[in-house]
C-alpha cells in the first residue's frame, strides 16, 4: 500500500512538472503556419538587416478573414511565390485572430505595428500587405519606411509584379512616409474607421512617377483610378501604393 502512495504522488508530480513546463514554453513555439513567414517584427528587422531586403508584412485574421485564406490559397502557398519571396523579400506574418489567442507579447508588437502604420491612415481592414524598409533607432525602436501597399490579388504573377514595382521606390521615398516604432511605448486608442469615400486621397511618395491605383479588394476590374465604391460590387476599394508609367 505504502509503495503504491508513492508510485501515484510520483505519477502525480510528473504529470504537474511537464504542464508546467508545456505551458512555459508555449510562446517559444509560436510561429506561422505558412512556410518561411516570420512572426516578430524584432526577428524581421535582424533578418532585414542581414539580407539588406524590404519587409512583406500580412495583416491578416488567420482563423476568420475570408479574403486571407483565399489570398494564402491564391498566393502565398503557391511553391513560386515562396521561392520569389526567398530572393526579394523578408516575409512577417501580423496575425490577429479571433478564435485563438497570441502569445501577449506577439500580440502587443503586432499592435505596435498596426498603429504605427496608422498613422498614415493603413490597415483598416485584413488582407493588408505592407511593403517596407526598416532602421533601428534604439533598442526595440524602429523606422518604418512604406513602399507600398496591396490587398487580395488573384495571381502570384500579378501580386509579385505589383510587389517589384512598390520595391523600384527604395532610396526614393520621402519623410512623409516614414513612421515609428516603440515596443516600449503606450499603445493608442483604436481609430475610428473612416469611410473610403470621405478619405483623402494620399499623394505618391516623392520623386515617383505615374498615378495612385486604386483596386478592389474582391479583384473586380470596374474601380480603378478612384476613391469610391466599386463599380462592379459596390465595395470600398483599397489604394494600392503601385504607380504606373
């Protein structure tokens, strides 16, 4: 009887000691399901200055966001993507889900990110694809410099090209379109969401060349070129930092 006390406490601790442990080190393993995404602004910016390439940043409602999973489906699961993506850019994934929680920490930088990007009035809705270069100007303390901006797009082919034209931008952008970021910094209160069609219109980057494209998030072709709903399906079109010759 008095081994068999001791076998069960045994048993009994053993099976405290490894929850303990599991639930310890549960945000050590957060990462993206997506091969190659980081998911840490801090480890981006490491891997953005080894590599000398801009970040792809997704905003994305991973478990909820319709147009998310269609875009995975569509772009970022595709081998040819992945292997573009391995030549030209730094991938971090900025997720914001509803039926799981992020580790706090990653949820606290992705909210950082989010509002820094506001402040040029972006990411009110998911998919949002930001393209940027990065500088450290302190500890966990960033520059973010935008070189574009897109949504959902059919193809890789056509997302890629969109992409290679944001990164013809390096070097050229002016301050206008450089933000801030703290990780040591209060976070805001969330915006109010303006609508499209009361929004101004933002000006190109200094120094380019062509026209502010406009583009409907469902892939329609009847709304380019303006600030209102769609033609085709009536939906609030997203600008899409690409300029045109």
């Amino acid at each position: 009887m008095k081994l068999f006390k001791i076998a069960f406490i045994t048993l009994f601790a053993l099976t405290m000691v490894t929850s303990l442990v599991a639930q310890g080190t549960s945000t050590e393993v957060y990462k993206s399901e997506k091969e190659g995404w980081l998911v840490d602004i801090d480890e981006a910016y490491a891997e953005a200055k080894r590599t000398k390439k801009p970040i792809l940043a997704n905003f994305t409602g991973s478990d909820w966001c319709g147009w998310c999973k269609k875009l995975d489906k569509d772009v970022f699961n595709k081998p040819e993507f992945q292997k573009w993506a391995e030549e030209n850019v730094v991938l971090l994934e900025l997720d914001f889900p509803r039926r799981f929680k992020l580790p706090q920490e990653n949820a606290m930088k992705n909210e950082r990110v989010k509002q820094s990007f506001q402040q040029l009035g972006l990411v009110r809705g998911f998919p949002t694809i930001l393209l940027f270069d990065i500088s450290e100007k302190g500890k966990q303390a960033y520059d973010f410099t935008l070189l574009g901006k897109t949504g959902y797009t059919k193809t890789v082919a056509k997302f890629t090209g969109d992409v290679e034209d944001m990164m013809k931008l390096r070097g050229e952008v002016s301050q206008d379109y450089v933000v801030s970021y703290d990780a040591n910094a209060p976070l805001a209160a969330a915006p109010q969401r303006k609508r499209t069609s009361q929004a101004k219109k933002p000006e190109p980057p200094q120094n380019a060349k062509g026209v502010w494209h406009y583009t409907c998030p469902k892939g329609c072709k009847g709304g380019a070129g303006a600030a209102e709903p769609c033609k085709s399906c009536k939906t609030e079109l997203t600008h899409n930092a690409v300029y045109h010759q």
